[in-house]
C-alpha cells in the first residue's frame, strides 16, 4: 500500500478483530466475531486494539482476500427456450410456399410481355391511373372494376373470378385462373376463397349466378389530398344493374355484398335481362 506521496505505508489504523470467532460479547465491534453479511456498515466496528476503540496502528497486509457467501442461487441456470418459429405469411385463405416462386408459362396469361398482370379493362386502368386521380374518379373506376370482376366471377365452370393478382383484383384470363388453381401455391396467384367459383377452379355446387365472390374492401386512396378518404369500401349487387336511385334485377330481393352501404335503399324493380350483369358503388360513387 501507498500513501498520497507514493512512499510505502508502514503503520496505518486498522479494525478491531482481535476477538475468537462467535465472541457473542464482542459482537458487533469486533471484525472477527463472526461471518461478515452483505451490506454491512464497516464503520460500525472498532478500531484499535480493543472492542472500546483506540488508535493503535498495525502494518498493513500486501495483500487482502474476501471470502463471503451470496444470497443470489449459484447453480447455472438451464439455457432460455428457443423462440418459436415466425409464422407463415398467409396467402387468403392459405399459407404460401415460398420456394414457389416459378414464373407462369405465357400460355396460362398471367402476366402481358411487360410483366403486368392481365386484368379487366377497367381494373388495368384503375391501377395503371389512379394515381394521377381525384378521389371521385379512383372510386368510379373502382366501382367499374368492380363491376367487370363481379360479372367475370358470373361465369360459366372454367372461369370465375377465383386468383387475383397483387392487388387483389381477377385474373381476366380463364387460362390464368386454371393455372392458379392447379398451382395454388405459387406467390402469383393470390386466393379469394374456393366457393367464389364453380369446378375446376372453384369449389361451388350451385348455380353459377349465385357463386360467393364479394368485392374489395379498404382499398387505400392513391395520394389523398386533404379532406379526402383515405380508404373506402365496395359493394355489388348481382344479376342486376344500378343507376342513382335505383335498381334492377333478375330477383328484386337481392341483396348487395361487401363491406359498403352505398346500394341499400335504392328502388328494386325486377328485370330478367339483368343475369349475368353487376352494379357496384365504391365509397358512395356508381361505376357508371
């Protein structure tokens, strides 16, 4: 040990522990008595030579060792659980394979040269636009669009609007809808559900006017301005036809699917020529 000049210390105070080891008598003041315990106040016990104090020095020790015990468990604790596994990213109703990530032959027209997908006319233009839109216009288009999937979902078996693309909107093509649900874990057909069309890309067994498809929901405002939606909802009605304050329809109790309100209340009035047709309405605006 040192002092402040550097010099070696040769006598310096020390505690009190002249005193045998359970020395009930000199408990407390003196440094031997007993086993130290975790947080003791050192400034408790005596200095000097006596349990009373004084200043009698001693030369210090080169060196100090400290045995203690610990209230803490020293056995090793067994290594932490795994996390689980993340889980799959969905595809609908399904999980994906992620190693399907082949590339559709043209002939199944999925996709043009370019690599857009093939859609119905307006849906292509929705995405293709809509961007350069108010927001009136993009919910008209998406209400036409709407109106093409529904009437493509309409259709006879081998067709339907089961597989959609990234944007969740139909495959045109009988051909690509085929091909999805013969590879329905390829991370380019995106599933509605199976009852939305009728064998072989399909599941449903009724009438192909009555397959369960039902049109988007949330579909976000591209570049809202202020004051507009930022994302609105769509409804349809099948087998009939919309205008402002009316509709008309092979059965005129039909009722309208999606998450939209925007058809109810409108006058129905019956109409056999409206099989096979869709009015639709996204965000209160008629795909007219």
């Amino acid at each position: 040990f040192l002092d402040d000049s550097g010099k070696p210390i040769t006598q310096t105070p020390h505690f009190y522990g002249g005193c045998s080891a359970d020395d009930k008598d000199e408990k407390g003041c003196c440094l031997n008595s007993e086993l130290i315990a975790p947080g003791t106040n050192l400034n408790d016990f005596a200095e000097g030579s006596t349990c009373v104090g004084n200043t009698d020095e001693s030369i210090p020790w080169e060196c100090a060792v400290c045995l203690g015990v610990t209230n803490e468990d020293t056995e090793e604790a067994p290594p932490p659980e795994a996390p689980p596994p993340p889980p799959k990213k969905a595809n609908s109703d399904k999980d994906v394979d992620p190693k399907d990530t082949k590339n559709p032959p043209a002939e199944a027209k999925l996709f043009d040269s370019s690599g857009k997908s093939l859609l119905n006319m307006h849906c292509a233009s929705w995405r293709d636009k809509a961007s350069i839109w108010d927001v009136t216009k993009q919910k008209r288009f998406m209400a036409k669009c709407m109106a093409q999937d529904c009437v493509q979902s309409l259709e006879k078996a081998g067709g339907g609007c089961r597989f959609m693309d990234d944007n969740r909107l139909c495959y045109a093509y009988s051909s690509a809808q085929q091909w999805c649900a013969e590879h329905q874990s390829n991370i380019n057909c995106h599933d509605g559900e199976p009852d939305w069309a009728l064998p072989p890309v399909g599941n449903f067994k009724g009438d192909q006017y009555n397959t369960k498809w039902v049109p988007k929901n949330k579909v976000p405002v591209r570049n809202p301005r202020d004051g507009d939606d930022k994302e609105y909802d769509c409804t349809c009605l099948k087998n009939c036809t919309c205008s402002k304050t009316t509709c008309r329809c092979v059965d005129k109790e039909t009722q309208p699917v999606g998450g939209a309100d925007d058809l109810k209340g409108k006058r129905m009035f019956k109409s056999s020529s409206k099989k096979g047709m869709c009015g639709c309405s996204c965000g209160g605006v008629l795909g007219q």
